[in-house]
C-alpha cells in the first residue's frame, strides 16, 4: 500500500530540529513556502543554516525569520529587499555567504544530481574567488563552485496530487523545482491536493519520488 504522504504543518515540523540547513525557494516572496516558514516558528525552531535566492521582505516570508532572529548562517544572492537582514549583517548578529544568482541554481542543481561541483567563470578577480580553487581549461580560467545539498527543503507547489508529484503556478515554479531535487528529505505545501491521475503527466514539474511529505495550504477565509 503506497504511504500516505498527506501530513499537518505540525507533523511536518517533527523533521525541521535546531540548527539543520533549511533550504527555502521563492524570489522575494513569490512561491515561497510562507505556511511551513510560519510552522517553524511556531514550534521555534532556531540556529538553521537557509540556502535561498533572498530574504524576502521585512514581514513575510523568509523575513520573518530573520525578524525573530531564528537564520544563523545563510547562502544567497541578494538581502537588499529585507532592511532587517541588511541591519543584522552590519551589526554582525546574522552570517551570510553570497552567491551569484546564477552560480547559486547551478551548485543546488550539482548537488540534486549527485555533482560535487560546477566550474563557472562568474566571479574571477573579485571577493567571490576568495580561497576557492581556479581550474583552466584551454587557456581559460573556471573558479570551483562546490555543490550545495540540504537536510531539509521547504517547496511550495500549486496542485500537488496524493503521490507528490507537483506543479509550480507560473513564476511561483522560479527555485522551487530546483530546490526539491537537493534535500534529503522534501516538504511541499499545496494550495490544492488532487486525486493521482488528474493531473497531466506532460505537466508535471517535480515527480513524487522526490516529495516525502505534503501538507495542505488552510483555505482562505
């Protein structure tokens, strides 16, 4: 008999403990998995690691975290949209390691697909390649981006059905799809769960076998 993969935010929780590295998609606060953000904070988990494009904006999302001072280190591209996190860097109480956008899909892709890095030439000459590896290859230099993995991944999906397999709505599918491939083990939240079989197989952007749990988004109003 398959596995009931249909969990509350509270069970969901049981897997997210102190200081684990918590991946979380979404650009700035589109597609991201705000109900299992509002999960954790409520069972007060703290000292995680994120890997994220950003910190979405002071209030909602990722945001919220940093507000309550819950992020010890985090990898990302960008903080400037969030005055909280750029206040908590400048006063050295939050840890962030940048990454270029584009480098940062590429080391999350690596290590969903069991690479242990990417060669780019993205960051040459700057404090990017600080005290990484430069590798050339007919003539040309490439810096050594290490894969990055998680223990836990947050997604959210738009239709998911009883199986876990996901579609992400429009730009809400931006890191989310990525991010479910590099994590060992998979939560997605959905604002709607479907019966298997309804949803069209060439529409499909996460397969199930890579989602363990799934928890229903509350309906509105």
């Amino acid at each position: 008999m398959a596995k009931n993969k249909i969990v509350t935010v509270e069970q969901a929780m049981e897997k997210i403990r102190d200081g684990l590295t918590v991946m979380i998609p979404g650009f700035v606060n589109v597609g991201v998995p705000e109900h299992l953000i509002q999960g954790m904070i409520s069972k007060g988990i703290k000292s995680i690691n994120v890997i994220s494009n950003n910190t979405s904006v002071k209030g909602r999302g990722i945001g919220l975290l940093v507000h309550d001072h819950l992020i010890k280190h985090i990898t990302c591209s960008h903080i400037g949209s969030n005055t909280e996190t750029v206040e908590q860097v400048v006063n050295g109480e939050l840890d962030v390691t940048f990454v270029p956008q584009g480098t940062l899909c590429e080391r999350v892709r690596a290590g969903g697909a069991g690479i242990g890095g990417i060669l780019t030439p993205t960051g040459l000459g700057t404090p990017i390649a600080d005290g990484k590896q430069v590798i050339n290859i007919d003539g040309k230099d490439f810096l050594l981006e290490k894969a990055l993995r998680g223990d836990v991944a947050l997604i959210h999906a738009w239709k998911v059905d009883k199986m876990g397999n996901a579609v992400y709505h429009r730009t809400a599918r931006n890191f989310n799809q990525i991010w479910a491939t590099a994590a060992d083990w998979v939560i997605v939240e959905a604002e709607e769960i479907v019966e298997v079989g309804e949803l069209d197989p060439d529409q499909i952007m996460t397969p199930g076998a890579l989602v363990d749990q799934i928890v229903a988004l509350p309906k509105e109003g």
